[in-house]
C-alpha cells in the first residue's frame, strides 16, 4: 500500500502559490507528463520558428537576387530593344543610299547616252519605268514581344541580305565606270557647237564657183559670215594639230579630237593657239579673218568624221 501510494506521487508535480497579500497558499498539482510536453511543444516551437526564419531569410535574398536579375534583363532587353531599333534604322538608310546610288547611276548613263534596260542589277527590281529600286526591307522590331533573339538573327539576314545588294551593286557601277567614262570622253569630243555666231552663207555639198561664178565646186565645209575679229572656239576637246598658214584656207587652225573627229577652222585674222596645245570646248582658238581664198571676212569651218568630211550643220 506504501508502494503505491509512493508510486503515485511520482507520477505528480505540484506548484505552490503564495499571493504577496494573502496568508493562504495555493497550489497547483499536475501529473508529471504534462510539463514534459509542455517542454518538448516548446522546443518544437522553438525549432520549427528558428528554421521558418532561416528559410524565410533565403527565400526573400532569392526574390531580391532574382528581382535583380529580372531589372538587369530588362535593362539588357530594353538597351536591345533601342540597339535593334538603331541599326533597324541605319538598315533603312543604307537601303534608300543605294536605291539613290542606283537612280543615280541610271541617270548618269541616260545622260551619256549609255542605254542597259536589259541588264537589270542582280537583287534590285524595277519598281518604275524610271527608277530602280532595292527588295523592301521590313521592320523586324516588334515592341510587344521582348524576345529579341528572332529579331536579332533576321537583323542579320537583313544586314546579310543588303550587304549582297551592296556587292551587286558595287560591281554594277564598277562595270559601268568604264563605259561612262568612254562616253564622257566621246561626248567631249565630238564637235556640238558652233564655232562662231554668224551667218551661213555656204553651207556643206555643191555650189557655184564663188569667184567666177561659172561651174560649181564641192564645198567641204560651211562658211558662217562675221565681223573681222570676232572670236572663234573650239567646238569640243582636242589637241591642236596644226596652226598656221596654208594655200587657199589663209590662217587655219585644225584640232584632232579623237574618236575619229577632226576639225578645221581657215581665213582666221590670227591665231590665238599653237601645235600641241590642249583646247577645250569653247575656248577661243582664233578670230575672224579674210586670208587665204576669201571674197570676204567670214569663218571656214569643217568636220571631218574618220578622215571623210561631213556636214557640219548635223553637229550644231
């Protein structure tokens, strides 16, 4: 009976209270499993709070380092975004630059005569009758997705594309040097102006004897009538064969121009050029005169086409 009643006090824990103000003690008994729990829930408590904050710690250095990332994105994104826009807009310029070269370079050839409607330039297609035009470039920039690595290769393929265009055309107007060159040059060569301003009174082919009167003879050039004195030109680019007198043409002047023209200006007053000079179209070369054959002060003026004389007036 002992035993037990010993037993049982083991299994109890009692708590003593004494209020400052009261005489009376009061006491709390409990079975002695209940502080342990108590014990234990706290230290759970107390763990699963510790690991709560430890977690909670790591998981908010992740959101800020992830927030960060995320700002440095579309930071990246959004430089991209203008970098895009940027070289979008110089693709755009170098397409409108070589559609001007292009114009360009086919009103130079209309110009110079050069006629190529039949070698269109690889990559560009006639858009008109009058210009030419490179293949449209699309903008590629679309501000409502920010995935950019699309926009970022067909940028590329633009810049491949009109980096193709750029060598056509670049060899387009290598090849065309040449010709326009050879076309200027022949254009300053051939006569295309008057020599002096007058009046023809002779023209070119078969006429009169202007001295007899009687029988006719083959004029070889045109005489255009003036004051004495007036200046005479050069009607285009050459060099000065010959200057100086000569039986029945007096004072004569005669320029070779290349390209087979050759022309001949007699009866001058005086020569204003020597042998070798380099004349260019409209310079003076002389001034009206009467020497040599002349009934009276006017300019002989004659072309001769591949050592064969034409008709001077079909080159005014």
């Amino acid at each position: 009976m002992k035993k037990a009643i010993r037993r049982n006090k083991k299994k109890h824990i009692t708590f003593l209270y004494i209020p400052e103000n009261e005489s009376s003690v009061k006491t709390l008994r409990l079975t002695s499993w209940i502080p342990k729990f108590a014990i234990l829930t706290l230290a759970a408590i107390l763990i699963y709070a510790g690991s709560y904050t430890v977690a909670y710690r790591n998981l908010k250095d992740k959101y800020e380092i992830s927030l960060c990332s995320i700002q440095e994105i579309t930071a990246i994104n959004n430089s991209q975004r203008i970098e895009i826009e940027r070289l979008e807009d110089n693709a755009l310029e170098i397409q409108e630059q070589l559609c001007d070269n292009i114009n360009a370079l086919k009103e130079i050839k209309e110009l110079v005569g050069i006629n190529d409607d039949n070698a269109a330039p690889p990559n560009i297609q006639d858009k008109s009758s009058n210009t030419y035009q490179t293949i449209p470039f699309q903008p590629i920039v679309n501000t409502n997705n920010t995935n950019y690595t699309d926009h970022i290769f067909e940028l590329k393929t633009s810049f491949v594309s009109l980096s193709k265009v750029a060598k056509s055309q670049k060899t387009l107007i290598e090849d065309s040097v040449a010709p326009i060159k050879d076309k200027v040059a022949y254009l300053k060569a051939k006569p295309s102006i008057k020599p002096v301003q007058g009046k023809i009174t002779a023209g070119y082919g078969y006429r009169k004897n202007p001295f007899s009167g009687r029988g006719s003879e083959f004029h070889k050039g045109v005489d255009i009538a003036t004051r004495t004195g007036t200046p005479v030109v050069a009607t285009a680019d050459g060099t000065v064969t010959y200057s100086g007198w000569k039986s029945g043409y007096g004072n004569m002047v005669i320029i070779s121009h290349g390209y087979g023209f050759i022309t001949v200006y007699a009866h001058n007053s005086k020569l204003l050029v020597k042998i070798g000079d380099k004349v260019n179209r409209g310079q003076q070369i002389s001034r009206v005169g009467s020497t040599g054959r002349s009934t009276a002060p006017h300019l002989h003026y004659e072309i001769k086409l591949n050592g064969k004389n034409v008709d001077p007036a079909r080159y005014f």
